[in-house]
C-alpha cells in the first residue's frame, strides 16, 4: 500500500546551494578527455599504420619492426588503461591506483615514441625517415593535448619522450650532435605550453558544464519546494486545505472510505500557559503521531493526512473496513495521549485529542461526510473528551 504520510514534509522542499568544488570539474575535465582519447581510435591506428608504411622501406626493417611492435604494444597497454580509468570515473570510484597505471602507460607511449626516431644509416629513405619522424610529432602533440586533463600522465610522457630522445642524440655513434638536445628541448616545451593552454581550456568547459548542471539542480530543488509549499502545511508536513480540495475532485473506486477528524483536546490553553512555541511543538508531535500512526493502518487504498487549521487534523482513510478503522482511532487517540511523557519536564500540560469517525459514502459529497465527522468530533469533546465517537 502507498502511503503518502510516510514523508517528513518539515524541510522537505528547502535545498542548500553546494558551490563548485574542484573534484567535480576535475572529473568532469577527465571525463571529456577520455571521451576525446576514445575518438581519436582512428587516427591512432592510421598513426600506427604511417609507421608501419615508413619502417616497411627502410633498409634496415627488422630492427625497426621490434621497435614498432613494442610502440604497438604500449599503444594497446594505453587504451586499456585509459578504457579501466573511465569506468572508474564515471562510478565516482577511487582513481588513484589507475591515475598510477595510466602515467605509467604514458611513459612508456613517450620512450617508444622516441625510440622511433632511431637514427637511420645514410643509404635509409629520406621520405621514409621523414614520414616516420612527423608521425611521431604529431602523435606526441595529439597524445599530449589530449590528455591536458591528466597533467601528471602528460608530463610523464613528455619528459620520457625528451629523455630518451636525448639518450639518442648523445649515444648513438651516427648522431652525436649535442645542438639536436636543444632542438628536442624546445619542441618538447612548446608542446607542453600548447597542451597546457589546452588543458586551461578544457577545464573551463568543464566547470561551465558543472555550474549549469549545479543551476539546473537548484532550479529543480526550487519548482520541488514551490511545489511542496503549494499543498503541505509548513509547519507539520501534512497536507493542507489546498491538496484536500485537489484530493476530493479525484475520489473514486471501489474501496471503501472513512473521515477522521481529530481535535486536540485544550490546546488553546497549552498556547496560553507555556507560550506558542511550546504549541508548535505539541502540534508538530501530534502530525507525527498520525503520519506514523497511518504508516501502520492496514487497507487497500492510500491514506492521506492533513492539517486543517489551528489544532485541526483531518484523515482520509480508504480500504479499511469499520471495525479496523474503529479500533485504529481508538489506538490513534491512545497514542497522541501518550505524548505528554515528550513533555515531562513542563508539569501541568495535558495532551489529548477528541475523534469524530465517519464513513464517506461513494456518491456523496466530502462536505456531507465532513460535517457528520465534525459532529462526531464535537460530541466526543461534549461527553468529556479523549474519546472516539462515531457519527450516527
């Protein structure tokens, strides 16, 4: 069975603006780019293939094909652990370990992209030497503006990528020019400020989107409460007059449905002798004694509560049938009884609640079965009070 009473309407509505943290721009900036990595899939592999074409006419192509089978295993090792990063991003899981796995993968795409660069002997194509090289910086450039959002992965594949280079440069018996060093140096730094800039760039999409996203939410939150505020009492949650006219133009079916009208007994001198806050707090505990009080009642139907007005409450109570509902006022009138044990510490206040019980007939209307409920509520309070009366 529904319950709409089950909800705690006190608050209900308000929301609190969260402002913008980093980790969500942050992720969302990862995010993007590993949608961007997962889309450059086929310039990737027509990267792979240029090489393949360059090394394939080199007079020394067994030697290369090794080093472009470690380029194509890193390339693999790198997809892999860019595809388990996402996962882990889009999960909102811990990231650290794979942030971990991925600068590795990065340093190892920068030492077998330099590794490419090999110096070839003097009989080697120069269009082959040439195709492979511009390759290997454009795929750097492309590596390393993709992952601007991963600055430690890009850093890590940059400096690798310069080391080994360098290595090359100084170690290689047919290439020993120190001058190249600098030629590496200052392409490895301007991909870097271009790679940053784009990065910059990246995250300031990300967080727009986060801020949007973030003023869709209050907007949400803010319909929510207007919309919460335009059908519930504010001070105890339940429904007011506005939901029970809404309600009483949608009645139907089958079930059976009975009114309780529920009074607290002297609440005009609670008011008068511990002050209004003190009522509000009688009142607040009575709604809650009915909302938990219908979260129990058995039935077929849903059951709504609201608060007329004052000390006023009134139940709609459907697919009960007499003798249940009879004995589930009854109960009802015990435990609003039993509230004044909450306010121990304010000695001479009296706690209690006259019950008028009526059956809502199919065909009638909610003023006819409230009037004869409000009379049954009055000669509850006529004939002393904390009792369940009937209607006749």
């Amino acid at each position: 069975m529904r319950n709409d009473l089950d909800t705690d309407g006190r608050g209900a509505g308000a929301f609190t603006r969260i402002p913008i943290d980093s980790y969500e721009v942050d992720r969302e900036a990862v995010i993007a780019m590993l949608d961007r990595e997962r889309r450059s899939l086929p310039s990737s592999l027509i990267g792979l293939s240029m090489l393949a074409l360059g090394v394939a006419v080199l007079p020394n192509p067994a030697a290369m094909a090794l080093l472009l089978a470690l380029r194509l295993a890193s390339f693999l090792f790198t997809r892999n652990a860019t595809a388990r990063l996402d996962v882990r991003v889009r999960a909102r899981q811990p990231i650290k370990t794979m942030q971990r796995i991925v600068f590795g993968a990065m340093a190892l795409t920068g030492v077998t992209l330099a590794l490419m660069l090999w110096p070839q002997p003097a009989g080697a194509s120069i269009a082959a030497v040439a195709l492979i090289r511009v390759v290997v910086v454009v795929t750097i450039t492309l590596i390393a503006v993709t992952l601007a959002a991963l600055p430690a992965a890009r850093d890590g594949m940059l400096v690798s990528f310069w080391a080994t280079a360098s290595a090359l440069i100084l170690f290689h018996p047919a290439n020993s020019d120190p001058a190249m060093i600098g030629v590496v140096t200052l392409a490895v730094v301007g991909i870097r400020l271009y790679s940053s800039s784009a990065g910059q760039h990246l995250r300031s999409s990300a967080r727009m989107l986060v801020e949007n996203r973030r003023l869709s939410e209050d907007l949400a939150a803010a319909l929510s409460s207007a919309e919460f505020l335009s059908w519930r009492d504010p001070l105890t949650g339940l429904f007011n007059r506005r939901k029970l006219f809404e309600e009483t133009h949608t009645e139907g079916g089958a079930h059976s449905r009975h009114l309780l009208t529920i009074d607290l007994d002297r609440f005009k001198a609670i008011n008068d002798t511990f002050g209004h806050a003190v009522g509000d707090e009688v009142l607040i505990a009575a709604a809650d004694t009915i909302r938990n009080w219908a979260a129990t009642l058995n039935g077929t139907g849903e059951h709504l509560a609201f608060r007329l007005g004052g000390e006023e409450f009134l139940v709609i109570a459907r697919g009960v049938t007499d003798t249940a509902i009879a004995e589930g006022a009854d109960d009802l009138r015990m435990m609003i009884a039993k509230l004044e044990d909450r306010f121990s510490e304010r000695p001479g206040i009296r706690i209690s609640a006259s019950i008028g019980l009526s059956p809502w007939l199919f065909g009638e209307s909610i003023d006819d079965a409230l009037m004869r409920a409000d009379l049954a509520c009055y000669e509850a309070k006529r004939t002393g009070r904390n009792r369940v009366r009937r209607a006749a």
